[in-house]
C-alpha cells in the first residue's frame, strides 16, 4: 500500500506539472493544467521550454531601486533551493538569459489600487519580465518560480506568455497575535507565503482581550502590563513593515476598540466602563470589557494613542475593530445612562456609533482613512470608512449600496477548519453583491482570509493558513470563471510543496508533532491515522473541551492539517464507484486504502496507551478499523453485485453515523464515504 500511495503522489505532481496549454485565452480557465496559483488572466502556449542551468543568468534594465535588486537576489535563492543548481549573482556570459525590464516607481507608501500588472514571455531562449513598476515585477518573479518543473532534459519552464493583472485590489490575510502571541520570525516567513500567491495586505490584529502586542512609549502600561512580556517593539514593527513592502505587501494594523479591550485596562483602568480591578482575560468569546464612550479623558487618551500608532504604521488605512461589543458594562454603569439619555442615544447601539465617529475624526485627524468590522457601519457612517465584512454578503452590499468601500472575510475564516473548495467557491461578488450596480460593484475591495488564533501556536499556524490560503488569493486575483474545484486542488498540492521553500512548516510541522506526541522517529502507523482524521468545522471545538490561554496545544487535533487530503480523495474514489465509473485500479485502490485503515489499529493500539495524550485515540483507531471493515464488506458487495440485506444496511449506516461523530476532538473523515458505499449497497439491481 505504501508503494501504491507513493506512487500515485509522484505520477500526480509529474502529471500536474506538465504544461501543454492549448486553448487558453483571457479569461477563460485553460483546458490543460498549469502549476500556477492564482491562475493568470491571460495565458498563451509557446513551443518548447527554457532549461534552467548553470548559465542561468539574470538582469534588471530600466528603472532599478534597491528593492528590485533585493527581489533579484530573492528569486535567485529560491530558484537555487528548488533546482540545487548553482546560480551566479550577475550573467557571467554579459548576456542575461532573464531580463527584467521595469518602466518606473511604485508609490513610497504603498497605496490601495497601484497597477499590479506584469508581462512574462517565456521562450526557449530567453525570459523577459516586463511591468510598469517593482510591484508587478514581483508578482512575475512568481509566476516564473511557480513554472519551473522536473523534466527528463533538466530543470526548465515551459514556453509560455503571460499577460496578468489582478481582479481586486485589496487581496488580504489578517493574522490575530492578540490571542496568541506569534514572534517576528512567524510573520516573516507568513509574509513570503504571500508574497508567493500574489496577496498584498497583512493585516495584523495587534490586540484583543488576550494581549496587548505592540509598545507604546506614551503609555508603556499597555505592553508592560497587557502583554504577559509578549510584544513587538517598535523596531521590530518597522522591520516587518520594511520586510513586506520588500515583496509587495502594505501592513495594515487593526487596535480592537471599543470593545475586546480587557488587556488596555489592566494598565490604564480608567479607560473602562465597568469598576475592574482587570486582569488579562484567559478565556475565549465575547467578553463584557468595554471602553468608557462617555468620559471625555478617553478620546483624549485616544487621540494620543492613535497619533503614536498613525505615526509608526505609514500605510494610508488604519483598522479600529469595532466588533462584537455586549454592552453590559455600559447597562450597569450610571454614568453611561446618564450620558446616552442625555444625548439622545436610545440604545448600546447608538452608542457605540457615537464613540466610532468620534474615532473616525481622530484617525482622519491622523491623516488616515479608518477601517472597521460590520457594526461600524451605520446610515451616517462616513462614505470613506472601508468596512471589513465578518457577518456576509448582505452587510458587504449594504456598505456598497451606502456609499462605502467594502471587503468580504465571511467565508475565509481560515480558523473554522473548512475545506479549500468551501473557501474557494466564496466570491465578493456574489450573493446580493451581485444585484449592486456597476458603480456599487466598484466599491468592493476585495477580501481577506482571517487567522484567529484561539486554537493556533508559532509551531502549527502554518498548517492553519497553508495551503488553503492559496486557493482564496486565487479568488481574490483570477477572473470570476476561474472556479474549477478539481483544477484547484490539482494545482494546490504543487503549491502546497512549492510553499517549503518559502520556510513555511505547514507541511514539517505535522511530522514534528506526531514524533513528539509518540516519541518514534517514524511513527507510521499514526501518522495512518492522521492521515484521515480532522478538526471539527466551525466553533464545534470549544463545545468538546475547555479551552483557555494556557492549554496546550500538542495533541492530535492541533498537529493534523484542517482539511484530510487522503480521505478527499477516497471520497472521489467512492463516488466513482458508486456511480458505476471507476476503473479497475480505481477499484482496487479503495480497497488497499481500507485494508491499510483496517490494519492500522493493530499496529498502532500498542503504542497509544504511553501517555494521556495518544491515550485519548485509543477509541479514534478502533472506531477508523471498524468503518474499513464495513467499507471493505460494501466493496464486496458492490463488486459482485450482491444486494446487502436491509438489517445489514441499518447496522453499518447506524455505526457510521456514530463514526461520524467527533472522538478526541477529531473527525473520521472515512466514515461519510464508507456511508456512501453502503447505502449503494441496498440500491443494486
């Protein structure tokens, strides 16, 4: 079974990064399959391929600056890392067999809407790169490392010219370091993955209940106190910012407010509403802190803050939060009722669209456009705040038809442990944002994938942004028609590979887990075992188990990736079969895939039972054993045409419902499909 499964994944990368594209046109998906993602808007075939060797040289010509010269170097490293050749820094022969060609500069802050387009002409004998400034340059550097493959000749890229743009302009990934607090070098190598798939906005949730994570020299209390000692200078700020427009990346802070504040009240309590004394909040969801709207002394403290804040982050927008607010502390505080009767702020709501315009002046004050969640937006919410949409397409047209620029994240809530396919059929355009009009279509973005991270670590973030990330800058970056799931995944599994050599862990960071958890060099037959398990969707995970700020995060549940890729495809392969379309060797991979599940729990019963942690899989091994056992008796079944007799067909269905179910905090995701073989089971002629 091993060989059979090694041998598959070496014929599907071979076979994925064949490149042989007739056909393919502006805006049309290809009708062959290119390694890339996002897709190109436009692709044309050439003849041949370009051979990477030692000659390989490369040039800048036109406009030059020293981040052009700094992305040269970069490509450079990485072609080195994925051929192993040797690659001089300049052409040794005088003549570049890559040229870059780049007609001028970008802005000196990057802005919202720069043109990101680029043109690569690949031919067998030379590369050229052209686009009207460094950004477009950066995305076709790329392109071209996303091209090159094995072939029997060597290392090449295959004649290809690519016309590209992208279809929004904000294409985004916000990862929360409030609730665990991630170092400099996790946003580093985070930063290359977006740089490699074309996203160009982190957002960097800087604050929650959880932590406070910047430093403040005008009120040193915040991080002294919010932060249990984890935070960022403000060197170190300014070198992740240095260190994403270097790829093409504009860093946009968010400071949640007024609410998810506990930790700025733990310094400075006479921001609050309620009495305190505040501690840093240990706990997850929706808590009851909230800033005092009513007190003058608060904006004061404020505009200071946000003139600090302003100053260290040059990008144009500035993100204020403005979620989730339960307004308990104002309920139970006079002072505040005092206030809102006294202005005429009939309720909660009211109130908090009283303390956000007050902030919006602040920030534009500042002179940056304030960004918000969905309840910022009100009937007279300013026309330049851009609002982030968490609650769908409704409230994402809603801000358009007002007169207000929007972006989409419900649907790319990457922490929910959804399929790439459910992300990657989620578009900004749909839903009623299809009804806007042309001019409210406009005023839409783009997206944002969002990493919270109740249930995420420096050691397995990786794995929770990776490679499904890919799949949603694809969304956000390809034509609208571009939208062929099977094509998607094809295409994400190169990537997914690719990724390594960014420095991203997504994939290392699985093996390292489970060697720890079982204290074996190769702990095959749990890696089996994790191979076809995953975490429940959605917030399922904080109803089995109490969580909090202090749980470790180091079993099963929290090594394996959010989505099985082995159990997605068995799934196809049960498909196919019930259908009556699967091929012999179809056929029999089903049937070595449940062999090896039924064998596992053999081999791996005896180690589980060393420590608390794999103590708890003990059930998850048996229960995968005895779904393989009635997948291989529906095989059977279905292979020699017999009709399972209906009390059968109710016991396993019965079984595999409770198979269904989440044992240890993990899905068996093998069960739906074997659910699937013995219904058909009961269908037969």
């Amino acid at each position: 079974m091993k060989k059979l499964s090694m041998l598959r994944s070496v014929l599907f990368i071979v076979s994925a990064s064949v490149v042989v594209m007739s056909g393919a046109r502006s805006g049309a998906e290809p009708n062959v399959l290119l390694p890339l993602m996002p897709m190109p808007a436009h692709v044309e075939a050439g003849k041949g391929q370009f051979l990477i060797d030692e000659s390989f040289g490369i040039a800048l010509e036109g406009y030059s600056e020293p981040r052009l010269v700094s992305a040269k170097q970069r490509f450079l490293y990485r072609l080195e890392q994925e051929t192993g050749i040797p690659l001089a820094r300049s052409p040794q022969s005088g003549r570049a067999s890559f040229v870059i060609k780049t007609r001028g500069a970008s802005d000196p802050v990057q802005q919202l809407g720069e043109d990101e387009s680029y043109h690569l002409e690949v031919t067998p004998t030379q590369v050229q790169l052209s686009a009207p400034n460094p950004l477009g340059v950066l995305h076709g550097l790329q392109t071209f490392l996303q091209l090159v493959r094995i072939t029997p000749q060597g290392f090449s890229a295959p004649a290809v010219t690519i016309d590209d743009q992208p279809r929004f302009p904000w294409r985004g990934l916000m990862i929360d370091v409030g609730r665990h607090f991630m170092p400099v070098s996790v946003i580093e190598r985070n930063l290359d993955g977006m740089e490699a798939v074309k996203l160009n906005v982190f957002h960097w949730h800087l604050s929650d209940d959880q932590g406070f994570r910047v430093e403040s020299k005008r009120f040193p209390r915040l991080q002294e106190q919010g932060s249990d000692g984890l935070y960022y200078t403000q060197k170190q700020i300014a070198e992740v910012i240095d260190y994403a427009r270097d790829r093409g990346i504009r860093v946009v802070p968010e400071f949640d407010m007024p609410c998810h504040t506990t930790s700025w009240f733990v310094g400075y309590p006479q921001l609050a509403s309620g009495k305190g004394p505040y501690q840093i909040a240990t706990q997850w969801g929706i808590l009851d802190a909230a800033m005092n709207p009513a007190r003058e002394s608060t904006y004061q403290f404020l505009d200071r803050f946000l003139g600090e804040m302003t100053a260290l982050f040059p990008d144009r927008y500035f993100h204020v939060g403005g979620d989730e607010c339960d307004g308990k502390e104002w309920d139970a505080n006079p002072q505040i009722q005092a206030f809102m009767h006294a202005h005429g702020l009939m309720d909660n709501a009211a109130l908090q669209l009283y303390f956000s315009s007050r902030i919006q002046k602040l920030v534009a004050s500042h002179h940056k456009v304030m960004e918000g969640w969905d309840e910022v937006l009100q009937a007279d919410t300013p026309r330049d705040v851009v609002i982030q949409s968490w609650r769908g397409d409704k409230d994402l047209a809603l801000a358009a038809r007002q007169g207000n620029r929007a972006l989409l994240s419900n649907g790319y809530y990457i922490d929910l442990n959804q399929s790439a396919a459910q992300h990657y059929l989620v578009d900004p355009m749909s839903g009623d944002a299809a009804s806007l009009t042309p001019e409210q279509q406009a005023r839409i973005l783009g997206g944002e994938a969002t990493m919270w991270s109740e249930f995420v670590t420096p050691e397995n973030i990786d794995s929770r942004i990776w490679p499904r990330t890919a799949a949603i800058a694809e969304r956000l970056w390809s034509p609208r028609q571009v939208r062929d799931v099977d094509s998607m995944y094809q295409r994400l599994a190169i990537v997914s590979q690719k990724l390594q050599y960014e420095g991203l862990k997504h994939l290392s960071s699985t093996n390292i887990m489970l060697q720890r958890m079982s204290g074996e060099v190769d702990p095959e037959p749990l890696k089996v075992l994790a191979s076809v398990v995953q975490p429940p969707e959605g917030y399922a995970r904080e109803e089995l188990r109490s969580y909090n700020t202090s749980s470790a995060l180091n079993r099963l549940v929290d090594a394996v990736p959010p989505e099985s890729n082995t159990a997605r495809e068995f799934n196809g392969l049960a498909k196919l079969i019930v259908a009556g379309n699967a091929t012999p060797e179809q056929w029999q991979d089903a049937r070595n895939w449940l062999e090896l599940w039924r064998d596992n729990d053999a081999k791996l019963q005896p180690s589980l039972g060393r420590s608390e942690i794999t103590a708890e899989l003990i059930p998850v091994s048996q229960t995968l054993s005895q779904v393989a056992v009635i997948g291989l008796e529906a095989l059977d079944d279905l292979q020699n045409h017999r009709v399972a007799s209906s009390a059968a067909v109710e016991k396993n269905l019965e079984f595999l419902k409770v198979a269904e179910k989440p044992q240890a905090v993990l899905l068996d995701m093998v069960a739906p499909s074997a659910e699937l073989l013995v219904q058909a089971t009961a269908k037969q002629e």
